[in-house]
C-alpha cells in the first residue's frame, strides 16, 4: 500500500467535447460545434506543467482520458495532446495502462494511428446496444455497423486491449434485447467489458421526460432480470466480474479504475475533472472558457478541500466493496494504522448479519445477494464514523 509521501502513479485526463449530448449524460461536456479546442488543449498543456511543479509525478502506472469524446479531436490535435501528456509525465512504468474512451463512428485509421504512436495502449468504446433502436432512443448518433468498423480500425492500428460498453435498463429495452446485446458483445472476443444500469441523472432530457412520466423504462423486475442475465451469460463464457459493472479475462481488469477502487491518488486534469492527492481532494472549473482563463493564471480549481481520516476510511470501505474480491484488512492497517474491524465493526456486523457481506481471510466482500443490492451496502457506511 503506498504511504502518504509516495508520488502519484495515476492520471485523468478530461476532454470535454462531443459531437452531441446524449439524452441519459450528466458528464461535463460540450457540443464540438465552434469551440475553442487548440485554445483548451493548450490550457490543459499549462495545467499539466502547474501541476508537476506542485506535486513531481512518481512512475506514472495507468493514464486514462476521458469526457466527452476524446476521439473527437482531429489527428493534429490528437498528437499535439498526446505530446503534451508524454512531455510532462514522462516517466511511465513498462507494463503501463494508456487508456482512451472513444465512440464508434469517431475513429477512423488514421486518428487511431495517431493514438497508438502516441502511446495509447488501451481503447474503450462506448457501444451501449446493437439494437439500431434504442440507440436512436437515448441520443447516441452512431449505429451498429459503426461499432463493426471502429473495432475493425482500431485492430488495424495496433490495438488489442479493447474494451466497451453496455448499458441496461434503458427505455423500450427488452430482457430478450439485453440477451442480445451480450451475444452480439461476446462474438467479438474482447477481454474487457463494463456493463452499467441506466442512472436518470438530474439536468438530462431524460430526467425531464422521467418527471413528466414520459420515459418508458423497463420495471424493477425487469431491470434485475436483466442484470441476472448478464452476469450469467458473461460467467458462462469465461470472464471474470471484478466488480459491480465490469468483466474481463485475466490480467485485462481496468488498472485504472483499480486505482478508484482502491482509494488511492490520481492527478484530476481538465475542465470539471476530478483528482484525489495526498488526501486532499480537487475539482476543476467546468465551462470551456472560464477553464481556459484560469489556467492562464494558475490551477484552475473550482474547489479543494481536505478529506478527514473519519472520510478517507469510509471512502476506502465504500469504493474498495464494489471490488468483488473485496476490502483488506491489511490494506486498511497500513493506509489507517488501524484496524478494519474495530473502526466499522456495527456495519461490518450488520451487513454480514443480513447476508449482503461475507467475512474472508482477507478482509470482507459483497455476497452473491449483496451484489444485488450493493447501494444499499454502500449507504451503511455513509457518515458511520462521523455519526458516533
């Protein structure tokens, strides 16, 4: 477990633009359409130096850009980022995690070029369904033979480490549908994938239409059907689920989402990112062009606070379970100096009393029906420490 002296391994990285906003996003991110994108990755170029200065990089492990498209950027652009990346973290570990999520239909083989010269190693697209239907349905502007053609793309450009994702619980979505999407999903041989529950998120159209009661969406029977279904069919064919919304074949987990997972530091960059050092946490400014003002006079925070020991416990307990493998109690002694059973012994014991959690030589993980009901796991823990 690193110490609190030890430097940053992990690094997010947010690009905020995209063809169109989906109907189902809350994400930070803008219509590509007339914005200022050399003036904002040249912005985020000065955060990355202001950056290193503050906190020195250690031996960077895992680097994962996100929004947004990333793959909205034209191939210039594209490398002029990438260099930018390479210039102030120099430093990677051979084995590193380079990833880019990506939607179907934005990447041709001369971007994914591009991508893979500049060190991306690991690609994510944002499929959701191979039903033509429900695309259209939830605002996504690709269809199915643009997922075909960017998988093709991508292997012609080198990439192997290729992940996508699902969604279900979608309006109009059948059980049958979901069946399909993951046989679809599973005939292309991937070694990652992540499959989420649809979440009606506030400032949507779909949360519009959700308080108007016009967002047709299948019921809770349905929907737990749904999930049943898929960790079935993903277990059958030999992937592993990791953790409440991801699959993959050995070796191939998210190492970046690890790093979430296991509550450890990660350098927040972009517009309206997110990073966590040293147990302090930051949030940028979010809106384009106040982004790239502020990073003309310094770090563009929108906010920064710090993260109490009673927080960064429950933080380590919340983040670490959605792992199906679980929390360690030795992880925990040496991040805390403290024990896991003493510090959350009411909810550890309530939990594993109801069955939702199961005590294990290391530590404690969710049951097969805590899985099922992993938030309100989660909630125990919630201000535990705070409340006594």
């Amino acid at each position: 477990m690193r110490s609190m002296n030890q430097q940053t391994e992990a690094v997010y990285i947010h690009i905020p633009f995209c063809t169109n906003k989906c109907f189902y996003c809350d994400f930070n991110s803008y219509v590509l359409k007339d914005q200022p994108v050399m003036d904002y990755l040249r912005a985020l170029d000065k955060e990355m130096e202001l950056t290193v200065k503050e906190n020195p990089p250690g031996r960077i492990k895992s680097i994962f850009v996100g929004g947004g498209t990333p793959t909205v950027l034209k191939p210039d652009e594209m490398a002029y980022f990438l260099q930018s990346v390479k210039t102030h973290f120099p430093d990677w570990a051979e084995d590193i995690e380079f990833s880019m999520e990506a939607n179907p239909g934005t990447t041709d083989l001369e971007k994914l070029s591009v991508m893979r010269a500049g060190g991306v190693n690991r690609i994510s697209f944002g499929v959701q369904a191979f039903q033509n239907s429900l695309l259209t349905g939830i605002g996504r502007i690709h269809d199915t033979d643009d997922v075909y053609r960017s998988l093709e793309n991508a292997r012609s450009a080198g990439f192997s480490n290729i992940s996508i994702d699902l969604m279900f619980g979608l309006p109009n979505q059948t059980v049958e549908m979901l069946s399909e999407s993951v046989t679809e999903a599973l005939k292309l041989g991937l070694p990652h994938y992540s499959i989420y529950s649809l979440k009606v998120e506030e400032n949507t159209l779909f949360h519009t239409l959700f308080q108007k009661n016009q967002l047709p969406l299948p019921d809770e029977e349905d929907e737990l059907n749904m999930y049943l279904l898929l960790m079935e069919r993903m277990r059958e064919a030999g992937y592993k689920q990791y953790e409440i919304s991801n699959f993959a074949k050995p070796g191939f987990e998210s190492r970046h989402n690890m790093t979430y997972w296991r509550n450890e530091d990660y350098y927040g960059l972009g517009a309206g990112a997110h990073g966590y050092i040293g147990r302090k946490r930051h949030i940028n400014i979010k809106g384009v062009t106040p982004y790239i003002q502020a990073a003309q006079a310094g770090l563009p925070r929108l906010e920064s606070y710090e993260i109490t020991h009673e927080e960064a416990m429950e933080d380590f307990v919340m983040v670490g379970l959605r792992v199906l493998d679980g929390i360690s109690r030795s992880r925990f002694a040496q991040q805390f100096d403290a024990s896991l059973d003493d510090v959350f012994a009411g909810p550890l014991g309530r939990m594993t009393q109801r069955g939702l959690l199961e005590s294990t030589d290391e530590g404690y993980k969710l049951s097969s029906k805590g899985v099922l009901f992993g938030n309100e796991v989660f909630a125990e823990f919630i201000g535990s420490l705070s409340a006594n």
